[in-house]
C-alpha cells in the first residue's frame, strides 16, 4: 500500500523526468484538509503543462493505483490542476505561477525535499 507521501514522491518523479521546472512539494496535513500535498511545478509551454499532467496522471494512475479525483484546466492551459484526494497538483506556466504564487498563499505548510537520481 503506497502513502500519501510515496504517491507525491512519484509524481514529482515524473514531473523531473518530463522536464518539469521549480518542483516543489509541500506537506499541507497540518494546514488544510483539502489533501496531505501539493505538488507544484512549471511547465515551459502550453503543450509542455498538458504533457506533465497527462505524465503524472498516467503514472500515477497505472503505477501507484490512485484515482484521479478531478482534473480542472485554467486560463487556456496555463493552470492545470490535478487532485488524486490525498495529493493535488499544479502545473503552471511560469507568468501564471508567479501570478497566484501558491507557494506564499500556503507558507505555512513544510516543503519536503526532493533529490531524483539519475
């Protein structure tokens, strides 16, 4: 059975492998209880965006065995939200990250470390 955690570890996984800049995994447990982690990342494109989510929720959907709950795209792409219940990720372009700046809307959750080997 695969945590919360291993599920958010793999994900962002797939989201280094595909290219995926600025990865960042916040622990939310203690701040919200809309899921246990966000997962946050930028894509350099519109079609780069879609091409990590549609990575991470095949992935994570045939791999680890987590449903996808909802899968919600913003402003033409440029935001795309995906939420497997105990992980939500957002995959942004870089101006639309910086716009919403998720990682000050929730400072107070832990960032969790990811190192990826090669």
């Amino acid at each position: 059975m695969n945590t919360p955690k291993d599920i958010a570890m793999y994900a962002a996984k797939v989201l280094s492998d595909h290219k995926g800049l600025g990865i960042k995994l916040l622990e939310v447990t203690d701040v919200t209880s809309i899921a246990d982690y966000f997962l946050i990342c930028t894509g350099t494109s519109n079609t780069h965006v879609k091409t990590l989510c549609d990575s991470v929720e095949e992935a994570v959907t045939d791999k680890m065995g987590e449903e996808l709950l909802h899968r919600e795209g913003h402003r033409g792409g440029t935001w795309v939200l995906l939420d497997f219940g105990c992980l939500v990720v957002h995959v942004f372009t870089n101006e639309t990250r910086e716009f919403y700046d998720l990682e000050r809307l929730w400072n107070d959750a832990k960032e969790v470390p990811l190192t990826f080997e090669e």
